[in-house]
C-alpha cells in the first residue's frame, strides 16, 4: 500500500498538495506511445485520486488501452516543489461515493461558478470517473 511520509517536509507538502491543490497534471500514454499531459481537476481521498472527466476524452482512450500514468504539481518558477507520482489508473464505473461527491464539489465550488456550471451538470457532463492508485513518489 502506498503512504506518504509526512514526518518529513517534502511528505508534509505533498500531503498538503493532495489536498490544497486546485490542479495537478495528469499523464497518460497514447497509442503512438507519445505522453498525453492534460491539467485536471482532482480530489485524493487518503488512497487514491479521482478525476472526473467527459466520456470521449483522449485521457479516457488513453488510460483504456494504458493504465499506467503519472501526476505531477506545477513547480515553483524556479523549479523548485517538484512532485511527481506514477500509478494505476482504472475507470470506474459505479458512481463516486456522496462522500467523494461533497468533497470533490466543496474544493471546485468557485471553479464551478466560475464557469457558470451546477455541481449536477458538472458530474453529468463529466461523468466519467477515473481512479488513480499511486504506487510511487518522487520529487524535491
């Protein structure tokens, strides 16, 4: 099972990147073999990060035929805070928990207001759910 350790300080920040984070980079692979980053919207949950996103999305192709991605925080302009994750992503396709729903739609309230969109049409347009189980991390 994968655990941050978040006695340290790089742990203490991914952690709190994990949770404070408006974005993260998603990565999947193509099938030419070429990597896909794409900035997404995201929720961790203490074992995995969800992703909604819209049905016919190059991510979705994507993760289908490769599951194997990574997530990264933006740096600092410096290059600095750099964290990367690599792990197993799957489509899942129950629906998020309302306990996942409420976290996701309390962090991206303003975002969603801000594209003049109602939780209810976000999740209906952006219905598919993707779960990533990170397995390691990397940064500084």
């Amino acid at each position: 099972m994968f655990t941050i350790d978040t006695s340290t300080a790089f742990g203490a920040r991914i952690e709190r990147q994990l949770t404070d984070e408006q974005v993260i980079w998603l990565t999947t692979v193509g099938k030419s073999g070429t990597p896909q980053p794409n900035p997404v919207w995201f929720t961790w949950n203490g074992e995995e990060i969800l992703v909604f996103s819209q049905p016919n999305q190059a991510k979705v192709h994507n993760i289908t035929g490769q599951p194997r991605v990574a997530l990264n925080f933006n740096a600092t302009h410096g290059g600095g805070d750099v964290g990367v994750l690599t792990g197993e992503a799957h489509l899942d396709g129950k629906p998020a928990t309302d306990e996942e729903l409420a976290t996701y739609n309390a962090k991206y309230a303003d975002g969603m207001a801000g594209l003049n969109i109602t939780a209810a049409n976000f999740h209906r347009d952006y219905s598919v759910l993707i779960r990533i189980t990170p397995d390691r991390l990397r940064g500084f």
